[in-house]
C-alpha cells in the first residue's frame, strides 16, 4: 500500500521491526503521558486561514545559524540508527543533504563520524552530545567535530538520569552483538557492560559544565532539553546560541508539559533576544502539524526514530525505488510550499491566541518551484 | 431496514458505493481533525426550549436573495453526482425542485447544464465555479449559465491547491472511464490527464480576480470558503453578495476551525451587515443540527455528497418507491416545522450564548402545512 | 445474579424484555444527545463530604405538597407497564405505597383508574395529563380524578409534537394487541389508528390553556417539562403550585440542557419564590446521584421505566421473594438514611458552588430507623 | 514477565488472587467515580522540570512526626493483608521496616500486634483505629498498641456508614473460615456474625469523640479522612496532631472529591498551620506520581491492597528471591532519588500553579546513595 503520511510510515516500521527494536524507538518514560501529549498538544491547534493570496509561486527557505536550508524543518539527533536501517546514519545524513537540511547527529550513533561525513559531504551537518563523565573524551570528540565540519554543537542537558522506559525495561532492550556506538571509543564507554549507554552521562552536569564546553569551542552551542523560561534565561547568560524547546519526545521525564499549546505558566511564550535561535522538536506527524509547528516557532527538528526512519527509507536511500519516492516528496513539498505560504500569510496577517514572535521570524525568501511528479507515494520495493 | 436520519443514509451508502468512491465522499484532508470537527461543534450545542407556544400552524419558507424555498435548507455544490447515482445531478436538480429549495450546481458535475435545466425547469438554480486557469473558459461559463437561468455565481475560493485527502492517494481515485466532466470542455481541462481536476484551477487567484468576476457579470457573487472576519470584511469591499462559511467540510486544509460553535478570536459571531448574505454549509446530520444551524445563520446549505446521495435518493427520484419517500420526507418536515417553530420562538425570545444576528432573520412567515403520511419512511427498492 | 444498583435491573430487563419495548423504554429522541448529557451531569458532580457528624439516627420523611412522604424521592408519570409487567400500572402503585412515597400516574397509563386506586387505596397518587385536542375528554378526566383521590395534576407541557425516536420508527414501536390505554375511551383516541397516542395532544397548547386548566379545579397543578427561567416565571404568573424541571428524560426534543450541573445562562439555578414546588426528575442512576439530586432539589421524581421497572420488581409485587426484596431495600435505605445525613449536613454546612436554595428544604426530621436483613438483595426468583 | 511499575503488580496480582478477593482490593463505592478520579486527577498534573542541576548526590531522606525516615513514602492502614499474602501483616511490617519507612497497622488486621512488632521490632509504627461501639475495647487497644512502641494513633473518621461497594454484594464478600480479625477479640465483635466487621464502627461518632481520645492517650493523633478545610481547622481546634488527606482509595462515600489536582472551592490549598502535619495518601501509580505527590504535600501513604499487595511481595518477604527484589527496588530508589532531587529543585525553585506550603517542606537532607544493582526487576519465583 501507498505510504502517505507519517502514521503510515510508522506502522510500516512496526510490521517490520523486532518488537524490542520497535519499543524503543516508540517508547515513552513510565506512563507515557508526555510523549502522548506531544501529539495530542498539536491536535488542539486550530488554524485560521485566509483566502484568495497569490500562491502559484511560494518559497520555504529560511536560514538557521547562518546557513540556508531548504524548508523550516530538519532532523534532530536520535541515536542507533542501525537497528533499523542497514546503513544507518550515513543513510539519513544523505537524504538530509539531498533535500537541502540541517542532520544532528547524535553521540550514540551505529555509523562512525567518517562515514558520515563521506556520505554526505555538502550536507549541513551539526553535532549532539550529552556531558561524558569523561571530560577529556568529550575535548577530543569536540576537536574531532570541529575538523569533520559540523558547524554547531548541540548539549542535551534533560537526562542527567535515564527515563524509566518501561517496554525497555521488560525486553531488557540493548543493541546487538553486531552493532556498537561507533562515535565513543569502546575503551571509554563507562556503561559498556550495560545494557543503555545512559551510565555514561554525568549526572553532576549543571550550568557551569555548559560555560566550560562555552570556553572549550568557536562553535555555536544549542541547549536541548529545555522547557522553562527560567532555564531560557539562564542559557542566554551563559552565552549559547539558542535552545531547543524539547521533552525527549517525552522518553525522558514523564508528566512534563508538551511543547507546543496549551496555558503554561512562566513558560517559553513571551518575547525572546531576537538573535537566539529557538527551535522546537516533538510530535509533528501530519503536514497541518508541521506547518503549525514552523509557524509558531522558528524551526522544526524531527524527532524520534519513526521519523528517522521514515528519512531513512524517503530520503535516505540511492536505490532506484527511493529516488522515485524522494521525488515523490519533492513533489509533495511543491504543494505543502503553496500551502504553506498561505498558512503563513494567515498568521502573519492575525494575533495568535498566545503570543509568539512570529513577525520575528527570518520567513518568506519564495521562489517558484516547478515539480512534475504524478505518481502516487509508494512503499519502497 | 428504514433509513430514519442521515447517518442511516450514510450507512447504506457505505454498504453500496465502491470503496474508492466512498472514501472519495467521505474523506477528510490529513487527518480529518476539521471534518470531524464539524460534526463535534453541533454536538457541543444546547438549546433553552421554551414552552406553551401555539405550533398548530408553522411555516419554514424565507427568502434568500429575494427568492422564496420552502425551507432554510438548500443543496451546496458538490461534484461528480454520477458515480453515486446514475443520473446525477438532474436528479439532485428535479429533489431541489420538488422541495422547492436551491440546488447549486457545481462546476465540476458529470451532468450536462442542459440537462439540468432540463431535469428541473422551475427549480432554484445557482452556479458554482473554480477560477479556473484559461479566463476565457470562465467568461463563456458565465455566459452560458447567465443564459440558462441560474441566479447566483458561487466562487470557491478556499482551494489554491488541493487537500491532502489520505484515502484518495491510496485509492488513486479518479473518475471511471464511462464519466467524464460535463460542464468544462474536455479539450480544456488542464488536469485531463491527472487524476483530479484541481490542476485547472488558479493558485494565483486573489482578491483581483473577484473585481474582475464582479466586473463581467450583473449575477450577484457568493464567496465560498471564508473563515475569517478580515476576508468577510475583504468581500464586502469587493462588491460581493454574500459569502458561505465554509471548511469545504474539512476536505481541503485540515486543522481549520470548524463552522459553528467554539470561541473564534476575530470569528464571524460579530453584527453583520443587513442586507449582506451569510449562509452556512457542513456538518449537520440530525433535525436538530439542521434547526440549530438555521437560528444562528440564515440558512443552510447541506454539504457532502453523502447528503447529496440523500437527496438524490430521497428526493431526487421519480419512480413510485421514491414519490412515497418524499411524501415520507413531507411527513417529517411537517413535524420539523412545528418543532422549527418552537424552536425559532425560544431563541428569538433568549439571548443566545454567542452573539449572532438572528433578530435579523427573514424569518417566521407561518403558514398551515397538514401533511397526513402515516407510513415510517422505508428504503427505496 | 444479585441486582445491586439501578444499573443490573437495566441490564436485567434489557435481558427480558423484546427488544422493541427496550427500544422504547432506553430511547432518546434523535441522537440521544440530551438523554446522555442526563446521565453524565450526575457523573461531573463532585460532593465536598464534612466528617465527625453523629448519624446514628437519621430521618428522610419530608413533606410534597403539603403531605409527608417516607423519603425525597418519587415516581415520575411513564406510559405503557404492562409492556414490562404484567400487572403493569398497579403493581407500581403497591410499591410505591409500601415505601410511601407518590406515584404519578400517566394519562397513557395500560391499568385502569380504578384499578390503580384499587391496588394502593393509600397510597399518594397524582396524575399527569396531557392537553388533549379533547377538551371535554380534559374536563372529565380531571373531574374522575378529583373524585378518585388524586392529590395534584401534573400537566406535561414539553410534548406539542413528537420527539423523533429513531429505534421506534426502525420497530415501528407500537402497543401490542392485548395491551390498549385504560385512562382515555378507546372512541376518543385521536391517534387511535396510529402506532403512538402522541397525536392525541393538541400541538396548539400554550399558557392560556394553563390558565383554563386553572379554573377548572382546585386540584393542585404541577408544570411537567419547564427548563428555562422565563417560563418558570412564567408558570408562578399562571397561578400553578410547581413545576417539574425536566427534559423529558431525552425523549423529546433532543439538544437541550441536562436538568443537573453546568453552567445554565438564564438558568434555574436563582432564588425562587418560598412556596412554590420545584421538583427534579430524570437522570438519577446511583444512590449518590439521588442524595445528590435532593440536596441540590426538594424531591427527585425517578423518571423512565427503566426505574418503573425497577420499581415494578423491587417494590410492587406481593409475592414472598418481592416481600424479601422489598426488606433488603429497606435494609439498604437505612444505610442511605445514615449517608444522606451525612451529605445533608455536609451540604447544608457549605456553599454549594452553584448557587440553589438548599437551606429553604422542609428537611431534617430525623427518626431512628433500625432495619435487621443480613442477606444480599437478590434477582427475583 | 518482569514487573517494572506498579499495574504490573496490579496485573499480578489480578492473575494470582480469588476474584472475591481482588474485586474487595480493587473496588470502590457506587459508580467508582472517586476512585477512578484519585488516578485521573495525577494524570492531569504536568510538571516544569529545571535542568542542569548537579544530581550526583541526592538524599530522599525526611521527619514524620518527629521520627527519620528514608523517604516521604509510607504504607498507610490496609485490612485483611493475609488473603493477599500468607503472612500479611507481619511481612508488610518487615518490608517497611527494611526500606525504613512507616507503616501504619491497621485495626482490621489478619495478624496480631505481637506478631507484627515481633516481625519487625525496629520499624517506625503507627496504628490505625476506628471508632468501635465498645469504647472500652477502643481503651484497652489504645493502652496495647502504647505498651508495644507504636508511635502515633490514626484515627479513621470517613466511615461512620460502610460505602456500598457493588462487587462486594454481589460476591458476598468475607473473609474465609481459616482467616479471622486479630487484634479485636472475636468475642467483641459486633459484627462478627456479618461479612464485614463495618457493624463495629459507631455511627454516632462524632467531634467530642476525637476530645475523649485526645484525652486518653500521649500519643499523637492523626485524622484520616479530612477532605475539606472547615473540618482541617476543627481537627487543629480539637488538638490532633495531623491529618491525612483521604477518599479512602474512594471505597467510602463516592462522588467525592480526588484528593490531588483540579480547583477546589474551600479546599485544602490554603496556608497551614507550620507545626501540624498534612500527609496525603491515594492514587499513585507511578515513580513520577508519587513524586508529584511528595511536592505538594509532604508525605505520601501507599494506599489500598494492591500497594500493600505489592509491597508485601516486593519488601515483606525474607526469602531468597525476595531479597533480590527488594534490592532492585532499591537499586531503582537510587534513580528515583536523583530524579527527586532534580524535581525538588524544579518545583521549590518555581511557584506552583496552585498555592501550596512546599516551602515549607523539612525536605532536601541530601547524602549520597550509591547503589551498584544491575539486574532488572523480576516477578518473585
């Protein structure tokens, strides 16, 4: 059957994956709640959209951190990529390329940081790592970045603790004999015996770690993991470049707050430095979601290996079937640029029920794009 | 089994409609959040019934645009009759007729125009166009229909680009080799060879379009597909008639507000210009939806082919089983008139929660209607 | 298996009865929206409990009208018993003379006047009566019903025409051949020749024919089925003793308010004049709701024959398994006279949220009330 | 299947125990409203987590009423633990004694005071009473549970009537022949003939009781089953030491409100008096609950039997695999403590949406707790 949203994607992926795999790419801390209401914050949002604007010619790019991408949306780090794709991150970090975004990867990547660079050598690519315990190793890996061309670092600074994943912990979930990080040498994962790397990472971390790693590079450092204006603020002062609004994809602490909508006291709704990057993973799963997401917010990062995944087979591959799909998309993303042009033009022209910059936003460069495609999305081979 | 309210309609064309057109009907775009949504906001609605008021004689008839029907209730545009019915919109025209309420034919019907003149010589005709991308085909199609007694233009102007409709992509819906599009002349249909017309219609038209319309007809103008207050306040500046408040049934972009109900920050719930048209399609499945519907608006234009298919069932038809549902329908409207009544004078005589301009309804002309069918409405054949 | 709350005798006479009287007795006009809300406003209450109350010894006898009843809970007027049991309308009127409380008899009853008064010659009887298009069948009923006993009149004043129960067209519901209304002369039965007597009432009844009804007896009158402010006012500018807030369980016009909870614009929430009777029927499904119900209102009429049948088994037989029955209900309202103390006190201690004349009820006189039976109440033989 | 979260011991158990058994520990009052809202109302809190604080450390440790324990988590009163467990009450005793928490024996208890002090000889305990008829035997208790080192009284003062728990009528629920009360002399009984001993507990108890138990004893007293304010401030007037905020597990009176979460007019929000104890129990279900829990109020008793349940089969038991058990759940404390911590400082450094003391919590005593257990959690044997 023709795959022709992300829900169809995801349970391709489901049908197809050892469940252990598949439980931890969709699982959620403890309950659940906050990885549910990531999508079901979205669902609430109601558009108001204006008619009768020119649409026959739009534009979605934009730029972040200095560099041009292709539309407001971009890959945000997930790590084990292997588990689900053959070859991994070097697959989605060539898809990302090909459609003109930004890839994170993540420290606990399955392919190594060579290979990735190899495949996609003109990609926009940035870096994720969390605060080894091992500071000396977290020095040599940002060195290593730096000469390999990522342009930004981004710290997760939300898992000084792992989140309890109850579905890993029944299947006593790890990676298998064939597969291993490929970023941290062998020799200095302090969790290696373990079944989740998680044992790796600091739990002493706090803010002055993040002026340390500040002092450490020239690169541009973005925060992810935060979700209070209190913490904004703090990371202004430490002079970082931006923060990523994320829960985890609520893997991480459950029962926190969603990311986009709803009444959030002292949350991240008010007005911002214009110069700070605030970018936003998390739950989009349909168009109206992303374009609602990129409107509110300045950038979307995708989250989540469901997402990954489905880049992995739409973007990723250079078989012939998916270069047939990756124009698929292209064609798709013809139409979602009318759209969202429109949808852009609604917000601007009207207040948003809760206040949001986005007037602020580095928004509408259009350009024409003519994509004939006109065959239907379908599932690879 | 008798069909005894329009989700029993529903049933049994699920039951009889190839899967494909089914789907087609019914579908929703993305996710279908506004489609269902415009059936949820009629069920969130309460009424305050007042009591002890004389419904011995009621009558439904009002005006809309200085033509009397016999009922707020008329028949919007939908396309493609004939993969529902075998004679298509002539027997939706001959139901109107019969009903003596509006049917407004599409422009994308798979009936002729001379035929549906035909079908229904007296009836309430009205037009409905895209902007199509050859400006010509539009100045002939007015033309013609001006010629062939039609008495308002409908302009949709909510479909720059296509809905993403899920099902339709799976199906690779298209019409069936024996139907073709009746009204635009195939050597001018843009989109022949594509599966969906929507190809022919203008992503570039705008506000200067409607002035341009204005300026080549004397017909009065109805913008269909307004959700705001801004673009309602834009088609009075334009000179237009009137607009219908529509999502296109959630069909086209998913995650609008839905028709009725809810808090609209800058909705359409404010003082209205007198003479200034405001109807209302989408959603209404029961009586009751109907009646609520047509006290807050002015009227009600019944969307979806399922309620088309309704009609072409229950009114359209000239055959024996057909002539007695209809005399079933008379039945019924008898009694929804004595309730529309009770209704009527209940909200007339309270301050609905909403402000809305019912005191300027056209409203209560009663007359005496004594209607004696004493058999349950039953299924034809 | 033990039928322990209102719910398990539901279930049981779902079991019992042909699915068409079923259908009757469950049915909610249209969508069933109203009947529902009914149910679930009870569900959204929330009791604020006070604690350390000595309730060793409470009293439920309060005063209707002017005559002591056994507790604040009474059986509304529903046609037809004898679809549910075979001694039908009498067998209501033993039970609720056993438990001494009223029961208003419908004017659709299937038992004789007599008979009623035959099976409970003390027991408190009312009668409800519809505006029949008969006034002289209006003037003798009142004048045998006076003659009978019958304490107060209940006119129902929500039905001017029917409510459209879809399950009873589906079944064309109508009283079988052995059953046939015992109140109304078959000769005088408008609608004798269709399936439900609802043609009967005179769908031109409006506040003069309250009036007329008025200064035809001295019996007290009791409005049936006012659900807004103005029209309660209305009835006290008419001259009746009360009204009986309901929506007709559902039945009737669905869509409107739920007669508990809410917010209610207009409402009947207000102060209201002293000695003017405000009754509430319909919804009551647990003994929190009942205790609920009247503390919030004077009385709760038990409403649908769902409760009728109930009561039917419960209370009316004179069998020696409903005699054990009738004990253990005893045995389990002298547990609710303890917690209904408790609530009263609770209640009467503490604003209530919405504001209702709580501290106005005829209430507490408390007794001792020592009820032995140790065995579980159980099914009927 | 390993048990990783508290409803797969719920789970557990359902699958292991007699249904008369499980229906008693899982049911609640009527419709189960409070019952299911004491989980709901969690489920609606979300939490604003603050990052980048050092949690290598972190200390869990509290005061209750004077005495240390290792965490603000303590077992409150539950009855009958030998229908769960062979040795019931003596091996819950072990459990909390061995995790250094509080656990409150109840007076309905399967197994004696001696035995429950002689299992667990150092562990802080508490004891649970109600208000028996015979207030000498009340006298007698209050002098044993002295003589044997309890440390505080709770009084229960919900349950003057028994709440109508609809499985237990319908299974006939009590006890088996081989089980009996223990700690009141069958001969004493008053309702020993009865199912449930709920016959003993005196309706008439009322405030002058909790002055003639204050009188009688040194030891402190407790009030559980204070839900509104007015009967806080008569529990400080008549000179207890504390309460516990409880629906009972909503088994009592349902309909009440959930004692966490939602607004509450005239609630328990308000500032308290500094020296007075305010401990909460009901609804945790999960890590991330509890710790919600611990936030707002203080402390946190682990109600109802499938708590008890789990924690006789997780901390009671002495055999082999319950020691690993019992040191996975500790292994799994250390994660929790961390994320406490993190909590902790997120929510004392933030104000809550709602008004409560948490400054005023003796709280964060931080040591740390290295804790080296890395085998997950298994189902004993």
């Amino acid at each position: 059957m023709a795959l022709v949203c992300l829900d169809d994607f995801r349970a391709y992926a489901k049908r197809h994956l050892p469940k252990g795999t598949w439980d931890y790419f969709e699982g959620g801390a403890d309950e659940c709640a906050t990885r549910d209401d990531n999508i079901l914050a979205f669902k609430r949002i109601r558009l108001r959209p204006r008619v009768l604007k020119n649409v026959s010619t739009v534009d979605t790019r934009t730029t972040i951190q200095g560099t041009e991408i292709s539309c407001p949306v971009s890959i945000a780090p997930t790590g084990f990529h292997c588990l689900a794709w053959p070859d991994g991150e070097t697959s989605m970090a060539r898809g990302a390329e090909a459609q003109g975004v930004c890839y994170v990867t993540s420290m606990y990547s399955t392919s190594s940081l060579t290979d990735i660079v190899a495949a996609a050598p003109s990609g926009l690519r940035w870096f994720q790592l969390y605060m080894h315990k091992d500071r000396q190793l977290v020095t040599e890996l940002v060195r290593e970045v730096e000469a390999l061309g990522f342009r930004v670092l981004v710290l997760t600074v939300d898992t000084p603790v792992g989140g309890k994943r109850r579905a890993d912990l029944r299947n006593s979930f790890g990676l298998p004999a064939h597969l291993s990080l490929q970023i941290i040498p062998e020799a200095r994962q302090v969790g290696a015996g373990h079944q989740l790397p998680i044992a790796d990472i600091d739990p002493s971390v706090c803010w002055e770690d993040v002026s340390w790693l500040r002092s450490l590079t020239r690169l541009p450092i973005v925060l992810k993991g935060i979700l209070t204006r209190e913490d904004a603020e703090q990371a202004v002062g430490r002079g970082v470049q931006g923060i990523l609004v994320s829960n985890h994809g609520g893997r991480q602490l459950d029962g926190v707050l969603a990311t986009v909508g709803g009444p959030r006291p002292g949350g991240l709704g008010e007005p911002w430095p214009g110069t700070f990057g605030r970018f936003l993973p998390a739950g989009a799963r349909a168009h109206t979601h992303t374009h609602t997401h990129t409107f509110i917010h300045s950038l979307v990062f995708i989250e989540r290996l469901l997402c990954a995944e489905h880049c992995t087979m739409c973007l990723g591959s250079t078989s012939r079937q998916h270069i047939e799909t990756v124009q698929q998309r292209a064609h798709t993303r013809t139409h979602n640029r009318a759209r969202t042009r429109l949808c852009t033009q609604s917000l601007l022209a009207n207040p948003w029920p809760w206040s949001c910059p986005v007037s602020a936003l580095p928004w509408p460069l259009f350009r024409p794009c003519p994509c004939p495609c006109p065959v239907p999305i379908s599932t690879p081979g």
